[in-house]
C-alpha cells in the first residue's frame, strides 16, 4: 500500500488532461490529497492549495503522486530537482508512468540513503498465487465492456461512492494504474505474469463480510483481441455475483484495431455471464452503463431508455445521471 | 532457438516418467537427439546411445538439454559437475525447470568464461509486441481443451506428424517449456506478461504461405478458473482458422480445482467457436481429439463412435489411433 495522503505533483503539465492521474485522485479520493505542486509553466490545476515540499509535509502529506503524465517518456532534470528534494524531505514517491523510478539510478540512491519507498504501480509487488477457484463470502461486483476504455473504471468508482453514501459496505477494487494511485493499493493486472492473473484477482477480492461488496474495475474487454485474457482472468478471477455492462454508444470500431466493430451490449451480456457462471453459477447482469459524454441530453436519455426497452434492466450513465439505479438492482439481489 | 541437435541428460532419474522431456523429444523430434548422458543409478532409458559428453561432441550434438525433472527443485551437486563439464566442452545448456539455469552463479560464471548459452525455457527471451489483430496469410489451427493436460500438445504433434507424413505444410508451433525443448523454439506462454499474450502468439504464427498450417499447441481451458486468460489469449492471438476439441473422457474434476467439473464437449465447442470468430470469422472446429489411456480399445472405439455420432464430427484418439481423420477434416476446410 502507497502511504496517504498525498501532495499531488502535476510538474509542468501543458494542460488539464495531461494530469487525468491527479484528476482521478481529486475527484474520486480527495481526503488523499492535502494539496498540489506546480512548476513553472504548468496549465493544469485541480483547485487544491499550491504548496512547497515544506508545507506540505507540515500538511501531513506522506507520498509525492506523480499526477502527470512526462513528456516524451523521460524523467527531466527539472523533475528530478523535485523528486530528489522529496526523498531528502521524507516523502515516499508513486508513479504509474512507464519508466520507472526504480530505473532511475540518482533516485534510487538518494531512496537508499534516505530510507524512502519507490512506488511504480505498473509492476507487481506482489507475489501472487495461482487461483484455487474456490467460493469465497462476501459478494463481488464487475464491470465489464464492449471495449477498452469505455468507463469500467468511471462506473465502479460511481457505484463505490453512491454504496458509501446509503451506508451500504463497499470497496473499489482497483486493477489499473490509476485506480491504483487514486486508492493507494490494487492489482497492476496488465503487468502481471499470465499464470497468476486470476490469482491476483482472488487475492485483490478476499473473503469479507457476507454483505459486502468488492467493486471490481475492469480492463480490456471479452471482444478485444489484444488484451481479452486480461479480461478472462477478471471474470474468473474475480468470481462475480454481479456484471455490469459498460459501453460507449459513438466509438466507430474497437480501440486501437480499426478492422473489428464493437460487439453489442447483448452478445458481451451473453458471453461474459455464460463464463462468469463457470466460477459463479448464482452471477447476474444486473444493468448498463453508458459513457455519453458525446451526445447531448437528449439524445443519452433517448438511448438509455431504449437500452432499458430492450433489456428490461437499468441503464444509466453513472457519471452523469448518477449510479442510483445500478446500486438499487444491486441491493435487490442481495 | 535452441541449436540442435541435442545430447539428452537424464541423469539420475528415479523412473522413466521423471524423464517426460526427453521422451518427447525422442518421439517427436528423434533427428535431434543424438544420444543420452546418464548418470549412476538412472532408472530411465530413451533407448539412445549411451554416450559420454566428448562422444557426444564427436556426433555432433550441440546443446544438453535437461531432460529430466531434478528432485526436491534444486540442482545438485552431482548434475552440477556434469553441466559445468559440459560447458567448458562447448556445449550450450536449456532447461525447463523452476529453478532457473541463470540462477545458479557457478553456471553463470562459467558460461560467460566459455561463451556458451543457458537456455531457460520457463523464461521469455523476446520482447513482444501488443496484439494487433491484423489478418495474417496462411492458416493456423488451435487445440482447445475441456480441462488442462488433456493432450493437446500430443494432438498437434500428431497433426503435425501426419501432415508432415502427406507432405502438407505445417509448424507445430510450441506454447509451453516441454514443446519447446522438443522443436527447440517457441512461446512460453504461461510466463509471458498479461499485455502482451496475445501478442506472443501473433508473433509465433506469423505471415505464412498461403497453403501451410501452423498447429498450435493449446494451453489451460477455457473452464479452467486458473489459466482460462491463457486460452482466451490463444484464441484471439492465434486467430484460428480451425480448432480442434481435446478431452480426457475418465476425468472427476477439472485439474487442481475439485469443486469444479468438467465441461461437455458441446460446451467447448460452442465458446471457443464463438470467441474465436472474434478474431477470425471464418474459423471452424473440425473435430476432436480424445485422450483414450485410460479405456480399454471397445470402451474408447465406442466413445469415439458415440462422438461422431452426436456432432458429425470426426473423432479419434491420435496418439493411439492416428491423426488422420483430423487432418482430412483440416484438408477438406483449406
């Protein structure tokens, strides 16, 4: 587990959307973050208070985020001024950016000397065992999609908050980098070796109380070819009483492969529950969830509905119109 | 890839099956067997010309491979002596044990004095791409499983075999550590990162003539909890033209999971069938492969007949009775 909370660095990010990291964390968990840091030049801000290393660790802040992602795909010199500094104050530091602090050999020393942690959530810390697929209590809810990033992860933190708040037992249970960062702990599954992806899974999603849920974020999708094993091992893995079916109704063909179209929301409800049943046998569809964020009111509203017509279960876009009628079917079938 | 031809250590295997590796190699790939090196109190013969490492080096072998599981996972000492000897008489070493070659510092130190190689086929050596899904000439076919360990490498071995007899053209293409020490390349796919699967598996099969087969070598099932992201990457990796369905008809439960038991082989059929039009539309089963050891001749003939019967597909067991009838079925898809 990465310590919280956090000061969120956003470096000299060019805009807001590069620092979608620290977005996360200020939208999703903004108890984790006492503060911001910018550098010179930075256009992106989350609204939190500017603070020095120094402030900060008077704030309380334990670990320095890398809320931003680098450009080019190098650490600079001026990021480095920073980082170091922070080991030397007493921060841990975490990242989810693709090269890794650990390969950093100045911060590795300066970590060593100062007794700090080097958080990289894209590589397992963890040695995770092989699934034994047996039952396990508690109830376990996934979201799973037509495609890659199509708001599993958007959904599962909605469904999360909307439990919190009536009181009901929940936890988001990240299995991606920035879900990581924003909760401090999670499954980098992209990274870990194929043999123990279940595995990693069960572990993320142990035993629990008997009306608690674990809100599982999804990746990848049954129907994308790149990275649908990643998504087979969330299934069984993650032993699901619950599905929930993510989609984005404008995308044009699957992420990153222009010659497949999207399959539609019947045949991943099909598939997905038809395997998820394997682990499961009580597992239910219990709603959709539509990222609508290109189309306008009227036209989302027509769509869920005709989702809803069609179905004969909710349909929302829990962002936008809120997750209340997925957590409602959810409470129903438990 | 592994340089062949090989000298088969057994060395002091307590019985034959402790030497499954080498047996394959023997059955499969005998041209790359020149001999066995066997040390005092081997119980396992290959039927191989018992030769020292320097006659051995005479016949031309190249590589020693372990072919032969070591006891209580580690190498001791008296095999040590063998390696390092082997080493520093110019020969590579490969293995596919747990505990690596490279682990071993004495190993190590010696291979790099002597500029031989250490070949760990548990370990990926390439660096692999994301899947792309792009379509690829030639055809490829899959064996897919009701359970892991059915006999699906045997079945695409057999294959393979059988086309090779009628001067088809085909691969067998290894997924797994015992096919590749048996053709001397592959993917070990179980210890392949999560993103990049189905990549591996792209990158296995590429671009072919339009009239060969590459036979690949399945892994896990699609029902089996613990490995069935491993088989969906294959699937979609693969983009099979044609799979064939493999089964182990006296099995109680799936392997390693007693809670869990096995799937028809309709069922099979129906989900692998289904995701593998994912990738590749035109994809067919063309029959099936049962493994028939433990059925006397009537039990298994009745079996097979039973099968035929039921799905109009051909059905045979191809280790015991021939591969034929699969590759007939292969032929008359192309």
């Amino acid at each position: 587990m990465i310590k919280t909370p956090y000061l969120l660095f956003l470096g000299d990010a060019p805009d807001q959307l590069a620092a979608k990291v620290a977005q996360g964390i200020k939208d999703w968990r903004p108890e984790n973050a006492v503060g911001q840091f910018r550098m010179d030049g930075c256009k992106a801000d989350m609204g939190l208070a500017d603070m020095t290393l120094e402030e900060a660790k008077a704030a309380g802040a334990k670990t320095l985020v890398i809320g931003v992602a680098n450009r080019g795909g190098i650490i600079s010199q001026e990021w480095k001024k920073v980082l170091v500094t922070a080991l030397e104050e007493g921060f841990d530091l975490a990242s989810g950016l693709h090269n890794l602090l650990r390969e950093e050999a100045d911060l590795v020393a300066v970590a060593e000397a100062t007794g700090r942690m080097l958080h990289d959530v894209r590589i397992p810390e963890v040695k995770y065992p092989i699934a034994n697929g047996e039952p396990r209590k508690g109830k376990r809810l996934l979201a799973v999609g037509t495609d890659c990033s199509v708001g599993k992860m958007y959904t599962a933190l909605c469904m999360d908050k909307e439990m919190q708040d009536r009181g009901m037992k929940s936890t988001f249970r990240a299995t991606g980098q920035t879900g990581i960062l924003i909760t401090g702990g999670g499954v980098p599954l992209d990274a870990v070796i194929a043999d123990f992806m279940a595995g990693s899974i069960e572990w993320l999603t142990p035993d629990n109380d008997e009306d608690h849920w674990d809100i599982i974020e999804g990746q990848g999708s049954l129907f994308h070819v790149s990275y649908s094993g990643v998504t087979m091992a969330l299934i069984h893995g993650g032993q699901p009483d619950a599905l929930v079916v993510c989609h984005e109704p404008t995308r044009e063909h699957m992420r990153g492969l222009p010659g497949y179209s999207l399959p539609s929301l019947e045949a991943v409800r099909d598939m997905a529950l038809q395997l998820a049943r394997v682990a499961n046998p009580a597992c239910e569809v219990i709603g959709y969830a539509v990222n609508t964020q290109n189309m306008d009111d009227d036209a989302a509203r027509a769509y869920l509905a005709d989702i809803e017509v069609k179905t004969g279960l909710p349909a929302t876009d829990p962002y936008r119109y809120g997750a209340g009628k997925l957590v409602d079917a959810l409470a129903a079938l438990s």
